[in-house]
C-alpha cells in the first residue's frame, strides 16, 4: 500500500467476514486478522480522509450521504452472517501494521463485547406526539383544567379573558408534564423486555420531516429471544395511544453502535 492511502475500518467480528455478502457495496473490501480477530476494511485516499479534509467533507451533505451510505450498507450486509462491532463514519489507520496492532492492544475489550452482544440486536424507537390531541386528553383529564373551564363560563367577559390566558399558560405547563408521564410510562412497559436503553438527542421537525414532536428516541438491546414480544409490545401500545396523539416508529435489527463503545479510540 503506497503512502497516498489509508485504511478504512468498518467492522471487527469473531470470524473471517463473508465479505461477498457487501461486495456490491464495496467491492475493495478485505481482511486483516490479529490475535483472533478480523477487520473488515478498504483502502481510501489519504488526502480525501485526512483529518483537516474531513472536517470539510463532513459539511458536504453529498459527500456524507454517500459515505454514510457505503459505511452503514456494508456493515449490515457483514452483520447478517456473523455478529459485528461497528465502527464510527471514517475510522482510518496509517497502515495494517496499525490496524493489527488496534485489533491486539484491545481483544480483551473486544472480545468482551462480543460476550455482552451475543445473541442480542439494537432496535431503536422514536415516539411522536400531536400536541393539539394530547393538549384534547389533558383538558379531559385534568382538574385543574376542568375547574379553569368552569370558571370562564361563569366569568365576566373582562375576567373569562384572563383567566383564558391563565388557562393558556396552565396547559402548556401540563403538557410538558404530560409528556414527561407518558414517556416514563412507555419507558416503564418497554424496558423489562430489553437488556440495556440508551437515550438519543431528540430530533426537531425540521429533521424529521414531520408535523409532530419527538418526544422520545432511544435505542434499546433486545435479546433475539426477545425481539417478537417487544415488536409486538410496540404495536400494542401505538395503537392503544394513537387517539392521544402518540405515534411510534420501531427499526431494525441495527449494527450495535450504541452498545459497543470501546474506553478509549
């Protein structure tokens, strides 16, 4: 390997990787093995993944979305046949004395990974929530909304105004800790059936693309055993709180990005 390249790590996993299951994606892949373990990886131009660069090409949404692409496709495609440990978008080395060495400097850590993974898959879930049709269930549920209501009626105009801007205030405040109790109770139904949780940065409409609030998105680690009842778990409870306004996304199996961080990179 000349100097003008470097080597793209993907994935490390406990036996030689299929590597024809991603050869559409890339078909460049090869291996490099190190105290039992094998790295799946790729040659890359050094000066498109050096680090001054890539601070470039991460603001180039048409550069991302391919690599991003490229990255997640291939490592599902690996993870079908054997178990992975995905790495982030753009882990290069120098050379595959390097990748070697990484692959030796953490196979107790690794190794120990694979033990915490094995038989389990990440699934994520994002829940949605249409403020108007829970603020419609929170003015049904809540007494001190019912009583404002009361009040406005038997109010004189000038006082059924403020009181109407009081009862504006009240709501707000009572959605947020309405959400708040709904996302606890989900939580609550959800995480007996999963082995670890791990929160995500809620994502605004302008991401999404939708005209509803996140108010959860998490990642959850399922034993496979599991997967049907928690799939079926979410089914039960889109339905049961659609009418307040709660809609559920669940996805995967995914590559266990958020399970399998190494102490130190």
């Amino acid at each position: 390997m000349s100097a003008t390249t470097y080597i793209y790590l993907y994935c490390v996993t406990q036996e030689p990787p299929q590597l024809a299951r991603a050869g559409a994606v890339d078909a460049a892949l090869y291996c490099l093995a190190g105290a039992g373990l094998y790295a799946t990886v790729s040659n890359v131009p050094a000066h498109e993944f050096s680090a001054e660069q890539l601070e470039n090409n991460f603001n180039d949404l048409a550069w991302l979305k391919h690599h991003v692409a490229r990255h997640e496709t291939t490592i599902e495609a690996l993870m079908k046949a054997t178990p992975v440990i995905p790495f982030k978008l753009a882990t290069v080395f120098f050379n595959a004395a390097n990748v070697q060495s990484f692959l030796e400097q953490y196979a107790g850590e690794l190794t120990q990974k694979f033990m915490e993974l094995r038989h389990k898959e990440e699934w994520g879930l994002k829940i949605y929530c249409a403020a108007e049709a829970l603020q419609d269930s929170l003015l049904l549920e809540s007494d001190v909304l019912r009583d404002l209501d009361q009040q406005i009626k038997a109010a004189s105009p000038g006082k059924a105004y403020l009181l109407g801007k009081k009862k504006v205030e009240v709501l707000a405040v009572e959605l947020e800790h309405g959400i708040g109790r709904y996302r606890a109770a989900f939580l609550e139904r959800v995480e007996p059936l999963v082995c670890a949780t791990k929160h995500l940065e809620l994502q605004p409409r302008k991401a999404t693309g939708r005209t509803d609030d996140m108010m959860l998105n998490a990642a959850f680690l399922v034993e496979t055993a599991k997967v049907a009842r928690f799939a079926a778990l979410v089914d039960e409870l889109a339905a049961a709180f659609a009418a307040k306004g709660f809609a559920f996304s669940s996805t995967g199996p995914w590559p266990p990005y958020n399970f399998c961080h190494l102490t130190e990179r």
